[in-house]
C-alpha cells in the first residue's frame, strides 16, 4: 500500500499542510497535534518522498562525506564529530570511502552528485582534476578536511600538516637527537603524508641535519614500521631518531625495536604522527602530534550549516591547530 500524506492527514484528523509541518520539523505546531501525527506516522507505515520534498525545496537532507577508509580510528572521529552536529539539525550523511584513491573518490563523488546533496565533506586537498571540477561546478558547499590549502575548492577545515612535522622536528633536535630517518607511506600518496614528509625534511634541512638515505617508504601498518626498523639497521650510519609519519607506523617501529632488544628511547627515539589511542597505551608512550578529530568534524558541520543558511564566512581557511605529545619513546633521562 502506498501511504500519502492525506492518508495521514484523515487518520490524524488534520489538513495535510499540519502533516507537512511536523515532517519539516516546524515549531507552529501544538505538541499535542504533533504527538497525533507522529502517531499516526508509525502507525500507517508512512515514508516520506524525500526525493520529491528534495526538489520542491531546492534541498535534500543529505550531505555526501568521502573519507579514506571507513574502519580507521582518525577518520571514523572525524565523520563522528560531523554526524552529531548535522542530526542536531536534520541532516543525514551519506559516507563513501575511497580507499586513498583519487579514482575512487571520483566515482563516489559523481555517484552522490545524481543523488542532489546539499553539500559536500571530503578528505584531503589533493583530488583528481574532474574531481575538482565535479565539485566547483556543482554550485553547493564544499569542504575539505584534515590540511589546509592555498587553493581550495571552497572551503577547508583542518591543520597544517608541514608545520606540525616541522615544528617536532625541531623539539627533538632541542632534546639532543641528531640523525634522522623519516618513515612514511608507500601508498598512493596524498597531501597529509607528503605535507608531513615535507614537514620533517625542511625542519631537517633548517637544523643541518644529515638527510643522505634519510626516507624509508613503508606500509601504513604495524608491520610496515617494523619493516622500516629493519630496512634503517641497513643504511650503515648512526641513527638516533625515527619521525614516523603515523602513530601506526611508529607503534610498529616500537615493537621491532622490542623484539630486537633496542632500546627506546636511550638508543632508539621514535615518534609519530595523529595521537591515536595506542600511542598512549604502548610502553613507552609514544611522542607525537595531537589533533582534534572529533572537534575538526564538528567545525565542519558548522562551517557546512552556515553554508546552506547562505551566511558569508570571514575566510575561507579555518586553521583548528595541533598539539605536540611528547612522550617517553622521545624522552631520554638527560631530558628530564
């Protein structure tokens, strides 16, 4: 059985515009009366035409989130801190995961297109170029999370990744460490992993530090920072300091190190890179960089809300900031 909305209106005993009403969630309507209608709501089964209510009013009531992968910790935070502000006002998200691929990310985004969201989430600044254009073109608000940009699409809420590598960097050069290696993803590459890269290797080349053989492409895994312990044991030079691009990564690392009898952080520092629960957990703790991912979530969703309220924001990069955790895989008793 099709239910309409007359068929609500009758059962209610009300004009189908009072129906209306409750589905957009207006306040002219008595308690009681809404009580009814919700009532008879669940009662016939009644589903409402998004799709048409959609068109009528310009809107959807949906937001498309394209995140790296739906099961990590970091992004799972994120997309948490967006939902609640958006259910708060009505909104639902549609989320895609593209597996750190620009092609991927591609499809989602021409896929939520067909379906008319009202704005979009999406992760990084990094896309493919019909990608970006998919997005400029599509004439609804756009934000990019986790980094900021010289050139966004619309708008970005995030950090800077460079700066907070760099800026570690130089605190661990402050306590003592003098020879580098830097971890980072052997995956397809994006621009929170090539910011932080870039992040270690200026504040490298500001401290005068040696760089020769100073990079290791890993996995993003446990093993992966295992593997990269094995591969520096290889270089031949004296290393003091691993800088990890994630906290994965370096966890991994300090597990290698474990296992091979090295000790962190008296022969080996090591640290990483988003402040993940284990990096707290693991012995010993591990150094890194803090971000609110949760909060940066949040921001968005607002930011997205004054979007669709058509309000004029006062820029266009909006900088939540990071904090160093320094820890005991960094913190060698003479800096104590």
């Amino acid at each position: 059985m099709n239910v309409k909305i007359a068929d609500v209106a009758k059962l209610a005993n009300v004009g189908a515009g009072t129906v209306s009403r409750v589905l957009n969630g207006s306040s002219n309507v008595s308690p009681e009366t809404r009580k009814r209608v919700l009532a008879c709501i669940k009662e016939l089964g009644y589903m409402p035409n998004l799709v048409a209510r959609g068109l009528a009013a310009n809107r959807t009531g949906m937001i498309g989130a394209v995140i790296p992968a739906a099961g990590y910790t970091l992004h799972a935070e994120v997309v948490q801190g967006l939902s609640d502000i958006l259910h708060e006002n009505g909104i639902r998200l549609m989320i895609g995961h593209c597996g750190y691929s620009m092609e991927r990310e591609e499809q989602i985004v021409q896929a939520f297109l067909a379906r008319r969201p009202d704005a979009f989430y999406v992760t990084g600044t990094w896309h493919s170029p019909e990608t970006r254009r998919l997005l400029a073109r599509s004439g609804i608000p756009v934000v990019e999370g986790a980094n900021l940009t010289d050139d966004p699409i619309d708008y970005t809420v995030g950090y800077d990744n460079f700066e907070a590598a760099r800026q570690l960097t130089h605190l661990l050069h402050a306590r003592g460490h003098r020879h580098v290696v830097v971890v980072t993803s052997a995956g397809e590459p994006n621009d929170r992993m090539e910011g932080r890269l870039q992040g270690y290797l200026a504040g490298c080349a500001e401290l005068g530090l040696d760089t020769q053989d100073a990079v290791l492409h890993c996995q993003n895994s446990f093993m992966g920072g295992a593997d990269a312990i094995t591969r520096m044991l290889q270089i031949g030079r004296p290393i003091d300091l691993v800088l990890a691009s994630t906290d994965v990564m370096a966890v991994g690392a300090i597990l290698e190190c474990q296992r091979r009898n090295i000790i962190v952080p008296q022969q080996l520092g090591i640290a990483g890179f988003d402040d993940l629960p284990i990096a707290s957990a693991v012995n010993p703790p591990l150094t890194t960089v803090r971000v609110d991912r949760a909060g940066m979530g949040r921001k968005a969703g607002e930011v997205l809300l004054r979007l669709l309220n058509q309000e004029v924001l006062p820029t266009k990069h909006i900088d939540l900031g990071f904090e160093i955790m320094e820890r005991g895989s960094t913190r060698r008793k003479a800096d104590d």
